[in-house]
C-alpha cells in the first residue's frame, strides 16, 4: 500500500519540491521486513533529517533507520516560505519560559544555524539555496507601527541588536513596495530553496549512512522497552524512536491536546525578473507584515515573486489530509491580497498556489520531549510557522535526549512535557473558527484604520502565543 493509499502525508506538491525534484529525484525504497537499530525517526522533514544527521555526527556507529509516509519534504519542509528567521522575534517569550541566559543562547544558536546550513552545505557539495538578504518586518497600517518596539527594548540590555529601523520610504527603496510605513530589518537573516534545502538534508543523512525509507508510513507505534514502529509491511524495533512528525503528531492522543493545525497559503508567480529589477528589488530584503495573521513576501533566485498568507484551514482533530484538501483561500482572492501589498509585481500570471499545515503550540515555541507513555519515544513538534532554523535546533535536541545526553540541549527549557493546552474536540475546532474569525477581522479593520468592536478583542485575546500581532488594547 502507497502512502497515499493510507491516507498520510500531504496532498500537495509545493512548486519548490518539483524545482528541486528536476535535479534529484532519487527516491529510497519502501521498507519490507523486520529491522532492527539504535534509533528510528519517523518523519523526513528537517527535523528528522537533522535529527540522523546530527547523531551520525555525534556518534556515527549509531545505526539510524529513518522511515518517511511519502517522499523526505513532503510535509512543511518542502511547502515553506523559506524565510530563515532566527528566534529574535520570540525573545520576550523565550526568556519568561526559559530565563534570559537561556533565552539569549537559543536566540543566538537560531542565528548561527544559518551558519551551520551554509557550512555543511558547502563540505557536502550541495546547494540549499541560501540567500542572505535580510528580512524586513513592516507595518502597512498606523496600528502596526512599532509592534516590534517590544522585542527591540527587551534585547537592548543584552547588547544584541539584530534589527535596524527602517522608515517607510527606505522600505520603497530597497523592495519597490511602497505600501508599508515603517518597519526593522534584521540584515543577518536569510531566505532559502526550501526544495532544495530539504533535498540537501535527505542527501547529506545517506551519505552519513543513515538506512533509509520512504513511501512508508508509521501505521501503529507499540510503546514497548524497546518501543516498536510498526509499517504496512514490516517492522522497526529500535532502543530509541523520535517522533518527527511536525502536524501530524496530532494523530497521537499523548500529544494532540498541544497542537492545533492551521494551514498557510502560498502563491507563486510566473518568473518576472525584470520587473523586479525595475522595482529595485533584485538582492532586496524579504518582506513579512505586522499583522497577527502574517503576510509575506520574497522573490526567488529565478526572478518570481511568492506570496505567502497565514490563517487558511484549520484541522478537525488529526485530520490534517483533509484540511489541507480545502485552501483557506482561492486564488483570485490570494492574488487580490497580494496586489495590495506589490501592486506592480502581482500583475505577473500565477505559476503555483499549494497549502500547508503549521503546527501551533499554545505559547508559539516547539515542544520537545519524552513521550509521557514510554520514555524511549521522543517527540519534537509546535514550530508554529518558524521551522527553518529552529528544526537545526530541534535536531540537536533530539539528538542529546536519545543518547542520554547531560549538556546544553537535553536540558534546554524547551524541552518540557505535552500539555493539555487546547481543549478536545469538537470544541477545539469551533473555538478555533471563533478566533481565527476574530484575528482575521481585527486585521483587516487595523488595514481599515478602523477599531474592532469589544467581543472580537475578547476572542482575539485567547489565540495561541507566537503571534506576534499588536495588542488591541494599545
Ligand atoms: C506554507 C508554510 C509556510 C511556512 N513558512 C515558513 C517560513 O517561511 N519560515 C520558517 O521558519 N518556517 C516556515 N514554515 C514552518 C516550517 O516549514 C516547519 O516548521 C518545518 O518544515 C517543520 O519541519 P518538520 O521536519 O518538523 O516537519 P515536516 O517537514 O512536515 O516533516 C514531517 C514529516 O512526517 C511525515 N509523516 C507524517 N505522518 C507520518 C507517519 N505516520 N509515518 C511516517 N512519516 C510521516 C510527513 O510526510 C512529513 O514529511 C512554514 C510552513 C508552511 C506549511
């Protein structure tokens, strides 16, 4: 039986997953038979993929089996925007969960990670298409003006300054839109191929000499000593299994209460270099909006323009397939929104438009830890919309905990036990449609210049921490 057939894994194919695909389009065999090894991953997306990798690294006689339901990138690491955003943002956040010292290490490690991308890149001979142009976080309406304010005054005692303020014309100049007022741009960060980062990966790890397989889906994991996972046609018994698996760890009962599942909605245009020239963009910045339901936008190293808008479906308990099976929206109405951010450049056909699953946890950050019903299961989930770099993270992490590791990532704060931070369904779904209403809607009065009425800033007062939306009572 395919992955398909079994109803894992996404329904969708990212334009980035068949750009990289047309120069490697190697696939591993789906596992038949019994095995077993050191440590199981299931999942083949970065987090997984960093996972073997940074345990080879470690200890490179482990033997690491790793089974993905459809093909390595299938899931947020091939859909992505590919803006790789260090933790800066979550600052203010990080530090009440972890303390500042903490705060600060994780927040500068997210930084170096763009780093260890480009190094272990370039030492394998493989491109993950690194772009260091920097990102611009911009207000398009007077209520978003200085939301950042927050996280630059938090970081000024500790000398860290990653962002630089921009005014709305500097904003014009450096990306020809001239529909933002204000912004910071933070110079270090990075755009990447998700495609091809996520190809990159998948190689390095075989080449490390991590077993791998695709098309093969974990049907049953029995919480054993050893735990075992179970496939359509064979077996893994392992001493150690890591659970990477992003929005679908919603279909384990120890984990579903810590995640809710809302997709994110992707253009991409047709290639229009020369516009983007012509509106002084080439080698710009990317852009991300204030708003609590981010939009962003980045041009690519072949000359298109994507689009990307959060907020778009939302998952009824585990069933993340049939979320992604209704984008959140149509495409006329992503190019309409487009349009009001870079009139010029959204004129250009749109060449593709796919959705994918965010994984929110209640406070914004990734969750990692043993799995409460069997302390040889690991999970490591919750990016919430910021997975690039915080998965290299997460990989180290999981890495330290399988091998019983006593350093800095075994005992990071995020590592910290499931919660029961969103109620069971079907309340979770309706609450869910009730606050996703009320960001929406408080968006869209802020770009109105217009208040929100009091019961929608009571509903936007519960959504999930990580939303780095203004505060309505401001
Ligand atoms: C549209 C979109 C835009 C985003 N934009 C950005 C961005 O610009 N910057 C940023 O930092 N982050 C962004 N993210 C988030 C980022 O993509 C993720 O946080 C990151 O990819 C998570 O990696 P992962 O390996 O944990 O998950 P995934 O890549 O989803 O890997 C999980 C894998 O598990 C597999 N799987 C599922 N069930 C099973 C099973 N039963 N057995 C075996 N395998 C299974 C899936 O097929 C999948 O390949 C975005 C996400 C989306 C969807």
């Amino acid at each position: 039986m395919t992955a398909s057939q079994a109803g894992l894994g996404p329904k969708f194919e990212s334009f980035w997953l068949e750009d990289a695909r047309s120069e490697d389009d190697d696939v591993s065999p789906t596992l038949d038979g019994d095995r077993r090894c050191d440590v199981c991953i299931v999942g083949g997306g970065y987090t997984g993929l960093w996972t073997a990798i940074h345990l080879k690294q470690a200890a490179p006689a482990t033997h690491v089996v790793l089974i993905e339901a459809q093909r390595c990138g299938s899931g947020g690491s091939g859909a992505n925007a590919g803006f790789a955003a260090p933790l800066w943002a979550h600052f203010p956040l990080l530090r009440q969960m972890c303390g500042t010292e903490e705060a600060l290490r994780l927040g500068r490690a997210s930084h170096a990670a763009i780093d260890d991308i480009e190094s272990l890149c370039r030492r394998h001979g493989v491109d993950a298409g690194l772009e260091r142009n920097g990102t611009i976080w911009g207000a398009t309406c007077p209520a978003h003006v200085g939301v950042w304010n927050d996280v630059v005054d938090a970081l000024q005692p500790y000398q860290v300054h990653p962002y630089r303020r921009l005014s709305g014309e500097e904003i014009a100049e450096r990306t020809g839109a001239r529909t933002f007022l204000a912004g910071v741009l933070e110079p270090a960060n990075a755009t990447v191929h998700p495609g091809r980062l996520v190809r990159a990966l998948r190689r390095i790890a075989l080449d490390l000499g991590v077993e791998m397989y695709e098309g093969t889906p974990m049907r049953r994991l029995h919480r054993e000593r050893p735990p075992q996972v179970e496939t359509p046609s064979g077996t893994i018994t392992a001493e150690r299994v890591v659970l990477a698996l992003y929005a679908w760890s919603a279909a384990l009962p120890e984990l579903r209460p810590s995640v809710a599942v809302i997709c994110t909605d992707i253009i991409v245009s047709e290639a229009q270099p020369e516009r983007i020239d012509a509106a002084g963009w080439t080698d710009g910045p990317a852009l991300m909006s204030a708003h609590t339901m981010t939009e962003a936008l980045r041009t690519t190293a072949d000359g298109r323009v994507l689009y990307n808008k959060s907020g778009g479906a939302l998952a009824f308990g585990a069933r993340v397939d049939a979320a992604l099976e209704r984008p959140g929206h149509s495409r006329s109405r992503m190019r309409a929104l487009f349009a009001r951010r870079h009139p010029r450049l959204a004129e250009a056909p749109t060449a593709r438009q796919w959705n994918g699953p965010i994984d929110r946890s209640r406070l914004g950050l990734p969750l990692f830890g043993p799995l409460p019903t069997c302390p040889d299961v690991f999970y490591g989930f919750g990016y919430s919309g910021r997975g690039v770099l915080t998965t290299v993270l997460g990989g180290r992490i999981l890495a330290s905990l399988v091998r019983d590791a006593d350093d800095e990532w075994a005992n990071t704060g995020l590592v910290r036990p499931p919660g029961r931070d969103f109620p069971p369904e079907p309340f979770r779904y309706f609450g869910a449609l009730m606050v996703r209403g009320a960001i929406r809607r408080k968006d869209r009065r802020d770009d109105e210049r217009r208040d929100i009425d009091p019961l929608t800033r009571a509903v936007y007062h519960l959504k999930p921490g990580g939303w780095t939306g203004t505060d309505p009572n401001r």
